[in-house]
C-alpha cells in the first residue's frame, strides 16, 4: 500500500470553530448532474460541481463512452449530452473508486444500453452489497452478472426493458434512483413506491430537464422514451459536508460559523432536525432556489446539548450524516438511542459498529445494537482511531478533537478525497487544531 494510501490524521485537543465558510458542492448533486446530463440532448452547464474522488470517477466513466465532458475547472463542468441512445461501448470496465453511488446508479443507466458493461471499484466498494439493484433491475429484463451480489458487475446490454411496479423493501435513493434511470429505457410506466422519504435529487434533475415524471407522495412514476434536454445547474454546497462543522460548532464552547449556500432540500435536513431537538443553536438565513433546489446560510453556535431518542422518521433524511451525530451524542448531557438505522451497516464501512468501537477507544460508552446504537454522554478522551477508509468516519472523530482530552491519531484518512479533498485546510482555517501526516 502506497503512503498516498495510508494518510493519517492528528488531532489536537481544544479550539473553537468561527468564520463563514463554504464547504464543497453536493456529492449527489454532482453525480446526477453528469448522468444525466450525458444522456440528454444539447449542453449541461454546472457550476459548483465537488472535485472529489467520487464525482470525477462518474467523469471519467462518461468520457470512456465517448462524452466530451470539458473541466471540472474551479467546480465548473460542460457536458457535452449525447441523448439517451448516444453511450458508446468504453474499452475497459469502468473503474467506479469507492462510489456506491456513481456504480447502482449506472446499472440502471446501462441496462438500457445496446452493449456490455463491466463495472468494478476498489477494495471498500467491493464488500458492498449490489443486490438491491440487480434484483429489481431483473424484475425489468435486465441481465446483470455478479460475484454473489458484489463487484465486478457485467451488465448484459441489448436487452429490452419493460416498466414495473415496485414497492422499496428499505429507503434507498441509490436503489429509487437507479431504477428511475432504467425507467427511461423501459417500455410504459415504472412505478416505485418509498417506505419512507429519500433524497429526491433525482426526481428534480429530470424534471428540471423536461422529461415526464410524476411524484405524488411516496409513489414515483417516470414513463419511458422521453427525452432530456440540457440545462444549467448551480451545485450548492453539501449538507453532509457542512454537518461536520455544524456539530464542530455545537460542541465547542465560544464557536459561532456560518456555512453559506448549503442544500436544504427536505430531503436531507435530518441532522438539522436531530440536532435542534438536542438543543443546538441553528439559524437558518438568506433562502432561496437554485435549479429546483433549495438552499440557504446555515449559523451555528455553541449550546449544551442533551441526549435524546432520535425520531425514526428522521432516520432516512439524516442517514449519511450519522457519524457526526454520534460525536453530537458523546457529548451531550445523557442518552442518546438510534433505532432503524441498518442501513448504516452497509455504508463505506459498517458505520455503526465502526463508531461505537472508536468512542469506545475515546472513553465513551457506546452499545451497538443490529438497527442502530446507544451511546451515553461523557468526556471524550484520546487514543487512536481506525476510520476502515471511511471518509465520514474520519472527518467525524476530527471534530472531536474539540472536545477531546487528549491527542486524537485517526488511520486510513485517504479516502476523504473522495468527498471533501480539502477538509483539512478548511478545518484548519475554522480553528480545528489538524494535521495530515502520509505514514
């Protein structure tokens, strides 16, 4: 393994975070707006795209079926739409990194295609599970080969697609959106219904870009053969990134930041929402709408917090941003309990067992259980930290640093760059006492 590989953090203990910032653009946002802007008819312009690992992996993908995609150059991106049937067969397998997103929803996107596909990723995104999509995806006609459900996967093109009916058996934007991208190939109308509320990134791009959909409550309904037309689409900045710095905020004593221009959409306030009931001091200023997308300031300052029963309803809207909230729950005043929370087994990492592990190593009581954890408020200490390459998991326990009574030493911090490729300056700047050391 290359030292590029093993960067570590080191964290100091203390410090406050203050200042306006402006974390990067919306990882989900970013995804889609190449996606689809590569099967749409004319040009895509998108500023504030995230330069991360993930999102470029969607890039280079599109250009091995022969888009002309120009940039990303300081977040801005022109993509070149080649309509629905425009893809051209890549010469290799398309190498996805570790975006889980960027690989379910290409199965949808390829199904549809005249050609063979092969899809991989790195070792991480090799261990999750892909059989929430091939199942349903078959259910439509499409042939998509895997080792047991897990990468490589060779999606069968020249397959005619026909339109479901589908009820979600878990809430997942991944898998909803992957099916509605193979419901732009199919024949009729495909229908699929959440158990619950998932970001709708998805339904917004397309029709934001004039192709027939419909969302009437939980039900989605998109009819096949439309058409997309290129447009402009102004990323806003990543609420996942942006919780970081909210919890940061509300831990520290004396801290007071504003994160500027961040996604809002309803969607995906879950950890706004969790943290106000634990007490944190949150304003909301200056919203607006940008290509279908709300967006607005968000001012943090420094409260006490209390433990709570987090609302099951908020489990879906809140569930990239659990590892930070796990650092809020350390530090609050009593209990905090997760329940319905097993997607986050199945993450970059198994980020339940993954967080109780780490606080545990910090001198918090953290209980895992098979749906979620229970972790009661404490002092944080020191110790060293294994982030299993999980991006979020390490950008969570450098936020506790803040609080934390000693030196924080948190491994395997590469993979950052797939999200945030510059936390640590930005970390630095706000007031978090960071270093990035290659082992």
């Amino acid at each position: 393994m290359s030292a590029e590989q093993e960067k570590q953090y080191i964290v100091q203990p203390g410090g406050k975070l203050n200042g306006d910032i402006r974390v990067p653009g919306d990882k989900s946002i970013s995804h889609r707006s190449i996606m689809l802007g590569a099967v749409a008819e004319g040009i895509t312009e998108v500023s504030g795209f995230l330069e991360g690992e993930d999102a470029l992996a969607t890039v280079s993908a599109f250009r091995e079926m022969g888009v002309k995609i120009e940039g990303p150059t300081e977040g801005r991106v022109t993509v070149h739409g080649v309509g629905l049937g425009g893809l051209t067969l890549p010469e290799n397998a398309l190498d996805l990194g570790n975006s889980g997103t960027s690989i379910r929803l290409l199965c949808g996107l390829l199904a549809g295609q005249n050609f063979n596909t092969v899809l991989k990723g790195d070792s991480s995104l090799a261990k999750r599970p892909m059989g929430r999509v091939i199942d349903p995806l078959a259910k439509m006609g499409a042939v998509i080969g895997s080792n047991e459900g897990k990468l490589p996967l060779h999606v069968q093109g020249g397959n005619t697609l026909y339109a479901i009916a589908y009820e979600l058996p878990m809430a997942s934007a991944q898998v909803k959106s992957c099916l509605l991208l193979a419901g732009m190939y199919a024949k009729g109308k495909t229908t699929i219904v959440e158990p619950a509320p998932t970001r709708d990134h998805t339904e917004r791009m397309l029709a934001g870009m004039g192709y027939p959909i419909t969302v009437n409550g939980p039900t989605v309904t998109i009819e096949g053969g439309g058409t997309l037309t290129g447009t402009q689409i102004d990323v806003p900045a990543d609420i996942s990134s942006a919780t970081f710095f909210m919890v940061g905020a509300s831990i520290a004593k004396g801290s007071d930041i504003t994160l500027k221009h961040v996604g809002i959409n309803p969607t995906r306030t879950g950890v706004i929402n969790i943290l106000t009931l634990m007490g944190a001091d949150i304003t909301i200023s200056n919203e607006a709408e940008t290509g279908g997308e709300a967006v607005a300031d968000i001012r943090v300052r420094y409260a006490p917090l209390k433990g709570i029963n987090i609302p099951v309803e908020q489990v879906p809207l809140a569930i990239d941003e659990f590892p930070a909230i796990f650092i809020a729950a350390a530090c609050a005043e009593g209990r905090t309990v997760l329940t319905g929370a097993e997607e986050l087994r199945v993450k970059e990492s198994d980020r339940i067992q993954a967080m109780a592990d780490g606080l545990t190593i910090l001198g918090i009581d953290a209980k895992a259980t098979d749906d979620g954890i229970i972790i009661e408020g404490g002092t944080i200490g020191s110790g060293e930290i294994e982030s299993h390459d999980d991006h979020r998991i390490a950008m969570a326990f450098a936020m506790a640093g803040l609080q934390a009574g000693g030196t924080i030493v948190i491994k395997d911090c590469a993979n950052v760059a797939t999200s945030f490729p510059n936390f640590v300056a930005l970390a630095s700047k706000a007031g978090l006492t960071i270093d990035e050391l290659d082992d």
